[in-house]
C-alpha cells in the first residue's frame, strides 16, 4: 500500500482545512470560478441565489453558495501561475485526497473551473469590453515543465513562436487547451482564441517603465504572430497555468477574458467594471 502523504507535503492548517486557502472539503462546489482580485469574489457571489459559506486568508477569498439549485464556489487566486499552482493543487486535495488519512481517493473527481478575468488585447479588431474565451493558452511563465517534462517536446507552433519571438533561453513555452464541454456551454457568443500567459505585468509583457525589456518590442512581435492562419489573441497572467494544471489532475477548465486593454492601439477601456459585471452576469447565467 501507499504510504500516506508526509506532513511537510500535504500542509494542513490545526482544524484540518488545506494550508492557504483554509478550506475543508465540505466548503467548496463541484463548480468554481477564479478571479484574480479578492475584491472581484463578492462581486460574483452577489449573484448567487444563497451563499452559506465565506473565509478569506491571505490573497484567498472564498465565498461557497447555491445558484438555480447548483453548489458553486468563487475563489481569489491573486495574480501569476506561481498562485495557481497553490490553488489547483489544493482545490484537487480537497476533493482527491482523504485529508484524514492523508491518501489519495481510489474514485476521482472532476471539477468544473471558470476563470472570469482580465485581459489586454493583441488584436486591433479587438476592442475593449469585448470577451475572449481561450481556446488554447501558451504559457511563457515556466509552471507546467515542473510537472510535465513532455511540454518540452514543442509542437510546431510553439517552436515557430519562440523563434518568432527570440525567446532564446528566456523561457521554455508549453500550451494546453480548454475544456471542450466548457467551451461548446458558451456556443458562439465570444470570441474563442490563443492566450498568451505570461509571467510578469510590465517587462514580461512589454511594458518600459525604467528598465529595458530583454526582447523589443514583445507585444508587436506577438500581435503579428501567425501560424497556420492562426494568431495570439490576448494575453494575461494565469490561464496557461489553470490550463495545464487543470489537464493534468483531470478537471474541467476554461477562462474568459475581458479585454480591459488593446495593446496593438493603445486603448483602455474607460467602463471596464461594467463590462466585467455583464460577463459576469453571463457566465453565471450558463453555470445555472
């Protein structure tokens, strides 16, 4: 048999909840939405029908609650893929792992998770307040080779876009896909697109305040990226992440994007709060 999971690996707080986020099985829903902002939570659950269960600690918020009869969770990862590798690894003890006994379930189970978050666009057709739905995300952030070591193994896109980008040895990127159930939910209201998830705000996506980012010009690079006919959408800080950890424990995922900012025009948006609240409207409206 297994040894059980060593107490240095599995952290657990004295009641017994996972380490960061504080949850105990029992907290959460099949279906969770991530947001990014902690201040972002409330603004979901104000939607639920009930909401019956709340805790915060650190960056993590949770509110747990019932809307149209079904359980759904909304939790705050904060910002990158280094907080997505927390919560995905916690999020799936919970439902994955005796906590008690510290082994792992001989019956799995998949959990339904629903990025609802900002983006910049990479576009000029894609304006601000428009949606994107990532149909596949490629990570320059560096999270999913810990775990996958065939992410090295680069497929032909990926292998065009590093030397697109002269991504050298920055990075190594990888891409993983999004649920196909999630997806096809959503039908053909959104645009469906490549992420790009990258691992810091300013210089890992091309922004100059005082110090030189090492590739010039990133963001053009990517906006005119193509291959196949296909190009990179948008980019953000924890999709790819949520994707391949996501593929990986074998649950369901999908991010929406809202695009707060263009990058190819220079525009950002001046209502972005109420087109975020309309998306939010929307995909809770497909959760019920």
């Amino acid at each position: 048999m297994p040894k059980p999971i060593a107490a240095s690996e599995l952290v657990l707080n004295n009641d017994g909840s996972v380490y960061h986020l504080n949850l105990h099985p029992e907290n959460i829903g099949d279906t969770i939405i991530t947001v990014g902002d902690p201040d972002r939570v409330g603004e979901v659950s104000k939607h639920f029908d009930s909401i019956d269960f709340k805790t915060a600690k650190r960056e993590f918020v949770t509110h747990s609650g019932y809307l149209g009869g079904k359980r759904i969770s909304v939790i705050s990862t904060g910002i990158g893929t280094d907080n997505i590798d927390i919560v995905f690894n916690e999020l799936d003890a919970l439902v994955n792992i005796d906590l008690k006994r510290r082994e792992v379930k001989d019956e799995l189970t998949s959990l339904n998770i629903i990025r609802i978050g900002t983006s910049g666009g990479l576009q000029p057709e894609l304006g601000v307040d428009s949606v994107v739905l990532t149909e596949e995300a490629i990570g320059l952030d560096g999270l999913m080779p810990f775990y996958h070591r065939d992410v090295q193994h680069l497929s032909p896109l990926l292998v065009s876009l590093t030397s697109h980008l002269g991504l050298d040895n920055l990075c190594m990127p990888y891409s993983y896909n999004g649920s196909p159930s999630l997806l096809n939910l959503f039908g053909n209201e959104f645009v469906k697109g490549i992420t790009v998830t990258c691992t810091g705000f300013y210089g890992p996506q091309g922004r100059i305040l005082r110090l030189q980012p090492a590739i010039e010009h990133f963001t053009d690079k990517l906006s005119s990226f193509r291959h196949n006919g296909r190009k990179a959408t948008n980019f953000e800080m924890e999709t790819s992440g949520i994707y391949g950890m996501g593929a990986l424990l074998g649950h369901h995922c999908l991010s929406a994007s809202l695009i707060v900012a263009n990058r190819a025009t220079g525009e950002f948006s001046a209502h972005h709060e109420v087109a975020l609240e309309k998306l939010i409207k929307q995909v809770l409206e497909k959760l019920a």
